[in-house]
C-alpha cells in the first residue's frame, strides 16, 4: 500500500516545514550543542524519507510529528502562564512565546489536514 497525494501544496508545505526543522535544529545541535535536537532532526528525517517513499506510515508519523510541536508549543505557554502567575512577568522572552504559538498553529493545521490530503491506498 502506498499513500497518494490529494494536495501538493500541503505536501509542498510539509517539505518545507520538515527541512526548516531539520535545518533549524541541526543548526542548534552545531552551535549550541544541545543534545535535545538530535531527537527531533531523527524524527523529521524519518517522516522526509517516509514522505519521499510514500509510505503507508506516513500518516501516523505526520500526526506524531505534528503531536510533538503542539504539545511542545502548550508546554511553553504553560511555562509563560506560570511565570505571570508567579509574579515574574520579566522572565517572558518575546521570541520563545511567538515561536511556541507557532509550533501550535502549525502543528495543529499538519495534523488537521493529514487525513483530507494523503489517502493510502
């Protein structure tokens, strides 16, 4: 079984999003070593090669992948929510809570329109 494509934009758009990610967290792996991004350029290259293979994984992984950046986009904001609830307002870094909303949105619209654009068959 192999997964057909219904919609090229979104595939286009998961390309893109998975090298961004792939690209972005190598990129912190390099500079910052932070071990924590090895996890997640493993997960994004499986889904890329799952992708390229048209897998019927594929759909299960995509909804991973995307679970993964919502959870981790709610995980920051809660963090946020605490830190103004604590009394800390001055801890809330601009950058990390745009970042964070948009893990969620995007994760959320990957997740959402997995099922209308790739059927398996």
């Amino acid at each position: 079984m192999k997964a057909r494509f219904q919609n090229k934009y979104y595939i286009l758009f998961l390309i893109v999003a998975l090298l961004f990610s792939i690209g972005e967290n190598l990129l912190s792996y390099i500079v910052s070593q932070k071990i924590k991004a090895v996890p997640h350029i493993i997960l994004a290259l499986i889904v890329l090669m799952l992708l390229l293979l048209r897998s019927k994984h594929l759909k299960t992984m995509i909804k991973v992948w995307s679970m993964i950046a919502v959870i981790g986009g709610l995980l920051v904001m809660v963090s946020i929510l605490l830190f103004l609830i604590g009394g800390a307002p001055e801890k809330i870094e601009l950058d990390k809570t745009v970042v964070s909303i948009a893990h969620i949105v995007i994760g959320g619209l990957f997740f959402y329109y997995c099922d209308r654009a790739i059927k398996i068959s």
